[in-house]
C-alpha cells in the first residue's frame, strides 16, 4: 500500500524521492521533526531551509508542492489544498501569529503543533490568528509543523486583466514568530 508509487514508477521515486509522500497512504503518517534536515524534501534544495520574517527569521521546510515559496505577497497556500511547511527557529517560540489575504472569499485552517483555529476571509481583507504552537526540540533547535488548509481559490489570469499566472490560488499568507522569553 505505502509503496504502490514506488513499485510503478521506480526511477522517478529514485530520482525524486520527495515526491511519494506528498500524496496517498504517507501522507496520513506523521512528520518526523526530530531530523527535519534528514527528510526526503532536503534533495529539493529550493524547498527547503527557506528564510522568511525579520526579526526573528525562520527557517522554513516545504513538504508539499501545495504551496508556493515566497513572493511579494507572502506564501500561496493553493486552492482546496492543504500545504505542510515545517517553521524551524534556534529558540522556542511562544507565539507564531499567520497573516492571511485573498482577493476571493475563502475559508482558512491554520493548524501549528496540534493548535488548530480558522479564519473565514473576505475579498481584499487580511485576516490573522495568532497560535501558542507546541514544538520539537532538536539539534539546537525547535521545529513546529504547520498546516494550512484552504477551502476555495481562483485562477489570477482569470481575474486580473494584466495577470498570466494560471495557477489555483487559495491565499497569501505572512508569519511572524514572537520568540518564548528566558524564564
């Protein structure tokens, strides 16, 4: 069952290894954090160890093509997609707060480290949750694994008169970590 991709296309899963996981019996496994650097995804470089946010920055690990890497309005979660990004810093964080926009109503699950909230958006208006996440600590750091989950989307080019993206877009989302203080 977990190997069925394997078994029928062996030299795309031998070249390409990150790719089974991201669909079918595997993804319902869970994510190992305590080796994030060791997952399959690290052969996809641009993926992976990705920096976003100032102050503090983190470090960012894209399990799944369900959502972009970052461009001017923040991260593409794709629509009726769920994307799983895992957030590594070298302290705890105490809060993590996910800023949300579409240019389209959509439904939003944001869900870090077993904390789950939603956000129902309207056209054009932001929207954010702020979650206290619970994390993994490991090799001198600390790894959250996010979920995001869109319900709904459009395509740009068929909205935007000047756009060609041809992509299913959900919404744009922007994190901003709150490091935990020194006890």
């Amino acid at each position: 069952m977990f190997v069925g991709q394997i078994l029928v296309n062996p030299f795309v899963s031998a070249k390409e290894p990150y790719l089974a996981p991201e669909r079918g019996l595997l993804r319902l496994l869970p994510v190992e954090l305590t080796m994030v650097r060791d997952l399959p995804i690290a052969l996809d470089q641009p993926r992976t160890r990705v920096l976003h946010g100032n102050n503090p920055r983190v470090q960012l690990y894209f399990l799944d093509h369900n959502a972009s890497l970052p461009e001017p309005p923040g991260i593409w979660i794709y629509g009726d997609r769920r994307a799983d990004i895992i957030v590594r810093h070298s302290e705890a964080l105490e809060t993590i707060t996910v800023t949300a926009e579409s240019p389209v109503s959509v439904d939003l699950s944001v869900d870090i480290g077993g904390r789950d909230r939603r956000i129902s958006l309207e056209p054009g208006v932001p929207g954010s949750v702020t979650i206290q996440p619970r994390g993994v600590n490991s090799r001198n750091s600390w790894a959250y694994l996010m979920q995001v989950t869109v319900t709904g989307g459009f395509v740009p080019k068929l909205v935007e008169v000047d756009s060609e993206d041809g992509r299913y877009l959900g919404a744009a989302i922007t994190l901003m970590a709150t490091p935990a203080t020194a006890p």
